[in-house]
C-alpha cells in the first residue's frame, strides 16, 4: 500500500495518523507504508509508546524470525477533528475520529449573505467545540466555490454571494484551533484517499454530481488545487455555444444542462413534473418508469459521460469515483453514461475502472473533517502553517492539544 500515504517529515504525527485511520500496525508495516528506514520508526513508536500515545497488542505470524507485535493507539481520549459543509441555506457539523468514523453530527440553518455570516458561522463552531469531550485537532471547511490556499482560506463562492472572504483568518479569530479550508469536491478527494477506494491508488479523480458538477484530483497522493485553487470546475466546461445560462454567469456549462436545478427546469418544461415540481419529484417518476423522465436522465449521463471522457484523456487517472447528491438516480443516469463515455475514450483508456459509492449528507462535512486528518501526510505541504500547527497539537502529550482559547470579535 505504498502509494497510500505520501513520504512525510512529520514522523511521529504520521505514524499516529497511520495507525488510526488504517487500524493497527507492525513496526515493519509502519516503515513501508510511510515509506521510512525500519531503524527509524522503531526510534519514533519507542518514543510514542513512552509517552503513552502508542501501545503493543498482539502479535502475528512474520514472514521468519520473531512474531511481529502489532501497535496501535493507546485507549486516552483519541483525538478528532471538526469538518463543516457550507451551503446556500445550512451548515453540517461532524466531528469525527481518526478512523473516519462520525462521533456527532448536526444541521444548522445559515445564510451565508447575511452581513455577519462569518460571526454567526464561527459561533456555530464553537459551540460544537465547546462540547467536544476529546482532543480536538482542528477544524476543517468545505466550501462550494475556489479556495485561495487551504492555510489562509479567502473564499469566492458564487452560489454563497462571496467574493474573496476571509474565512480561514475569521474562523482562526473566533475559534483559537487551526482551521483548514478547501474546495468542497476537493475535501471529498482527501477522504477518499485516507478512507475510500481511492486509498488503494495514487491517482485517481472524484466527480460529484448533483445541485452542482465538480471533480478533485489527486496525482501522485497529492490533490492538484490549480493555480488559484479552482482545479476541477467540469461543470463549467462548456457543452454549447450558447446554451442555457449557468450560475457562474456564463452560457453553455455542463452544468446548466445537467446540475440539479437544470434536470428540474427542463423536467418541468416538458411537462414531466409540474411548475413547482422538485428533484426529488423527478427521481420518483423515473423510478416509476416515467419514459420522459427516463430520457431525462439518460441525457443527462450521456452528456456527462462525453465531457468525463475529454478529463480523462486530459488527466490519465487510474480509477474515477462518482459521488454526490445526485448519485440516489444514478441508476437512470447509467444507461446513457457509461456507453457514451467508453465510446469517447481512446482504445488505451476504454478499460479505466470506475466506482460509484453510495452517498449520505453528512459525507461533505466527513471530508472537511479529513482535511485536518490527512495533515501528517502532507507532504507536499498544501496545508502550510495550518497544518503544521495540527501535526504539533497530535504530538503533545497524550494527544491532548492545547486548551482551546477561543476569542470574540470585537
């Protein structure tokens, strides 16, 4: 599993991430797959089992020699991390463990053009926090727009009304723990590389569907953010000339023909649901075997699988993951997808797997999580000083970071 995590400096962080996003390890398991000297981890997890942070268990047959003893992480509170998706109308708040699994989880309504939308997000927060009865890490964001940096977080999210908003100096202000911001399809990237089938490859593409049409790629177990952290936008590749007018201001993107509010405009223009007909509406109806809502959605992967073949052949992942929303209807969304999408690639690409995972809401606010989670893998540093004040509060005693010193705004 070497390409699952990146060669990292941060040692001790790492080994303890390791261990807890994939379970308990041997001393020789650790130095492959962090890809360290042998003689090294056994310095670091001597040191971590010293200060209680690490802990033997069992042992397992070896390869020769001695029985390998395994380690994981000793039974203190483990640390966790806060992730939160930002939308239109609510926030949802996880705060999850290692292994990636959701210790709590709310929805909270918010209106991100609200003048003091910033405050009443941060207050949001650290309430959640102040009810944490474990370590906490950081805080990650997800955000359906283009993210500056993940360290400094200056957002412009169209479908919030934002433009260059400073949401990782706000929420560093109001919360007193690192704070990690990042393109929301991006957060989906890094959960399915600690956690997802994508932690088997090292580079691989995530493509969402639903109210909007995203995608994040991961090369070389780094995810590519772009010159300005707008990597990724297929739904703005533009399908037509002209066309429909798209939330972006532009004419023609894929996904004016194909996000959720495109499939329910024209469901209702042709008279498949009524004028105040939903999405929801449309799925029940291509479940009933709706012939027009089935053409709909057949459309609709049609369209989709043509665009994802001109990304593939642009990008060469191995494997593509299909999340989202929308991914409840996939099965309508299948019968125009994946002909059309073989038929466009070249003969040397026709045979690249795809997977499509199933989908739960709270899977936005999971990835967010993951980007404080991922911290001590980041090799290539995306995360900066933000992530190097994580990887410092994993390293304290026990886990335990410092007190949290959250302060108000004047």
């Amino acid at each position: 599993m070497s390409t699952t995590t990146a060669r990292s400096d941060h040692g001790a962080a790492a080994t303890l991430a390791l261990l807890g996003t994939r379970g308990p390890r041997s001393r020789a398991a650790i130095a492959r797959e962090l890809g360290v000297s042998p003689a090294t981890v056994t310095q670091i997890t001597k040191d971590l089992v010293e200060r209680g942070l690490l802990v033997e268990l069992e042992t397992v047959p070896s390869q020769g020699g001695r029985p390998a003893r395994l380690l994981g992480l000793s039974s203190a509170p483990a640390p966790r991390a806060i992730g939160a998706k930002v939308t239109a109308d609510h926030v949802a708040i996880v705060s999850v463990g290692f292994d990636g699994e959701a210790l709590s989880q709310s929805s909270h309504p918010f209106d991100p053009r609200r003048p003091d939308a910033l405050d009443a997000l941060g207050h949001l927060l650290r309430d959640v926090l102040a009810a944490e009865d474990g370590p906490v890490l950081g805080v990650g964001i997800g955000i359906p727009g283009s993210v500056d940096a993940q360290a400094s977080g200056v957002v412009t999210a169209p479908t919030l009304g934002w433009t260059a908003v400073p949401v990782g100096a706000s929420l560093r202000h109001t919360l007193g723990v690192p704070v990690l911001v990042e393109n929301d399809v991006n957060t989906l990237a890094v959960a399915e590389h600690l956690y997802g089938t994508g932690r088997e490859h090292a580079s691989f593409l995530v493509l969402t569907i639903g109210r909007g049409i995203g995608s994040g790629l991961v090369v070389d177990s780094t995810i590519r953010r772009g010159a300005a952290g707008g990597a990724g936008e297929i739904g703005h590749f533009p399908v037509t000339e002209g066309g429909p007018l798209c939330g972006c201001g532009n004419h023609g993107c894929l996904e004016a023909y194909i996000g959720d509010d495109a499939l329910r405009t024209r469901a209702i223009a042709a008279g498949v649901i009524g004028p105040d007909g939903t999405v929801a509406e449309l799925v029940a109806r291509a479940d009933a075997g709706d012939q027009g809502a089935l053409d709909l959605y057949h459309e609709a992967g049609r369209l989709l699988g043509r665009t994802l073949a001109g990304v593939v052949h642009l990008l060469d992942p191995e494997l593509v993951v299909l999340l989202g929303e929308g991914i409840g209807a996939w099965a309508h969304w299948q019968s125009g997808f994946e002909k059309t999408f073989r038929a466009h690639l070249l003969p040397t690409r026709r045979a690249i797997p795809f997977v499509v995972e199933p989908w739960a809401d709270d899977k936005w606010a999971l990835g967010a999580a993951a980007l404080v989670l991922a911290t001590p893998f980041d090799a290539a540093g995306a995360s900066g000083d933000q992530g190097r004040l994580v990887v410092a509060r994993m390293q304290t005693d026990a886990g335990s970071a410092p007190a949290l010193t959250p302060t108000r705004r004047q």
